[in-house]
C-alpha cells in the first residue's frame, strides 16, 4: 500500500469531506495529528478528532495532499497555493485544467465518490495528470478506504461516471420507489409497501454481490426462467425502460458539461 502523507480536507466540515476523513481515521490510513480539516461557516458539534482550521492556506501549509470537497458552486472561492502538491478534486464538474491554473498544482486529480462513501461502499473512478508514478496508488489507497476505486484513462470518463456512480445509490432507491407507488396505487398499506421496497433494494445488492454475475447474467437468468420476472422485465423493456435510463444519464452529462463551463473560468490571479 503507497504511504500517505499529510492529507487536508478543503471542506472537510461537508458532507463527502467528512465521510472521507471518517474513513481515513478509522482504517488508520491516515493519524489524526496529520490529517487537517477545514470549515467554513461552523466547526461541526462532533468534530472528527482531527486538526482543525478555518484557513485554507493554513491546510495547504500543513498538507503533502489536498482533498477539494466544496461545492462546485464554491469553486470559485477558494484560493490556495498548492505547487508540489498532490491535489485531487471530488467537486463535479471542475475540470482538471481549471484546478492546475487555481491551485498552481501540475499533480491534480478527480475522484467521484458516492454517499455510500459513508458506510464503505463507495464506488470511486478517478482520473490523475501528474509526473509522479506514486501518485494513482496514492488516490486509490485514499479512496480505498470508502470503497471500490478504479482509475480510467480519461477526464471524459469521470464526467460520465458523474451521473452514472456519483449518483450511485439514487437510481436503485428510484426504482424502489416506482415499485411502491405502484403498490400504494393498488391498496397495499403504506408500511407494508415501503418494508417490501426497502428489503427488495437491499436484498438485490447482496444477491448481486453473493452470486458474482454481471447485471446482464442476472438479468437473463430471471428471463430465461420464463416466469412471472421474466414478464415484468420484457414488459418493462417494451416500455422504453433502457431509453429513460440512457435519457437520464444524459441528462447528468449534461448538467456536469455545463457545471464544467460555468467553474472552468476562475481568476487565476485569485491564487495566493
Ligand atoms: N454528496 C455526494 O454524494 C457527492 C458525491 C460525489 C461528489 N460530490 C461532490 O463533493 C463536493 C462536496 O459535496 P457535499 O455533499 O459534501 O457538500 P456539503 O455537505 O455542502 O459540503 C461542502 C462543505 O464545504 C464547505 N465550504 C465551502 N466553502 C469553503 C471554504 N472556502 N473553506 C472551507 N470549507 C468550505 C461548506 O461550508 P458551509 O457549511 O459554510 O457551507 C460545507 O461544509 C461537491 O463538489 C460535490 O459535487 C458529492
């Protein structure tokens, strides 16, 4: 496993910040004395016992990596001078190009974890343009810690991972709920439809993960049994159901292309 130096937190107070610092606390990847957070607004409650500090040039200073974790939105705002630095970004939608010119950085990377970062089951592709060989087995042990990580070849790839995986778990929850509605639509009683929409999202994860088939082996076998499955899933199908995925996804592309234009174009001249 690469050694992991000292890790900063940008937004380390955030949602995705936090789960990540959880992460590297609890497998011990990372001591608490050389992992920094930073907040903006408010030092959470029940701070993470890290160090922390509302001053991000302050994290740079104390940090060999630098995780950017803030709102694309907030983008824009964060002025650090990370040259030397291994940056890696989880923000949507900011480009590789755009964080080297902020960050005076040239060791950047883009990592697109999901929200079942929190409980370890993450799924983290990422992307990184640096010199340094150690670098990609740095990022993976890192997000290793929240999940399954792979790196791809292309920044295009993690735009599209962007709708695909960073969105991860909503997709499922979204088919749950289309299953309950229609129960609802039917008479069942509420509680009894959300616990049979519930189990059936968890209980398909765990099969998928017992059995080690690829989604399409599932898929055909439940077709090729001819049963009661394999009708709903044809009818399903006839319905349009891969385009309104496919429709979806496209969306999200979209929506990260046009999150890219809009942060793409900080002042360069912001960098401290
Ligand atoms: N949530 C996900 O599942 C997910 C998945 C993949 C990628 N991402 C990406 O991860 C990033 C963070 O998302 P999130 O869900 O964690 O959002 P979040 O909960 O809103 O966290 C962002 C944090 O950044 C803080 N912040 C803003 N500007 C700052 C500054 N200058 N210095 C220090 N902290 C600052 C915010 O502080 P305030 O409290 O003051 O606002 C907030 O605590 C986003 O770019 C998102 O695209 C999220």
């Amino acid at each position: 496993m690469a050694d992991i130096d000292r890790v900063g937190i940008v937004g380390g107070a955030g949602w995705l910040g936090t789960a990540i610092a959880r992460a590297l606390l609890d497998t011990r990847t990372v001591p608490s004395d050389r992992l920094t957070c930073s907040f903006r607004s408010k030092k959470p409650e029940t701070a993470l016992a890290c160090v922390w500090t509302q001053d991000n040039a302050q994290l740079a200073e104390n940090s060999d990596i630098i995780i950017l974790s803030v709102r694309p939105g907030d983008w824009n705002t964060i002025k650090i001078s990370a040259a030397g630095k291994l940056v890696v970004s989880v923000m949507a939608g900011v480009s590789v190009e755009a964080i080297k010119r902020r960050t005076g950085s040239s060791r950047v990377a883009r990592a697109l974890p999901n929200a079942a970062a929190e409980i370890g089951f993450s799924y983290t592709p990422f992307f990184v343009e640096s010199s340094n060989s150690e670098d990609a087995n740095t990022i993976a042990a890192l997000f290793g810690c929240c999940g399954a990580v792979d790196q791809v070849d292309s920044e295009n790839h993690i735009d599209y991972f962007t709708g695909m995986t960073g969105s991860g778990a909503a997709f499922p929850a979204l088919l749950a709920d289309a299953m309950m509605k229609d129960a609802l639509a039917r008479g069942l009683p509420e509680d009894l439809a959300r616990r049979a929409a519930q189990q059936v999202l968890i209980g398909a994860g765990r099969l998928q993960e017992h059995n080690g088939l690829s989604p399409s082996e599932t898929v055909r076998s439940f077709v090729d049994y001819k049963g009661t499955t394999a009708a709903a899933i044809v009818a399903m199908q006839e319905n349009g159901f891969y385009d309104t995925v496919a429709a979806g996804l496209q969306a999200a592309i979209q929506k990260a292309r046009a999150l890219q234009e809009t942060n793409s174009y900080g002042n360069e001249n912001e960098v401290e």
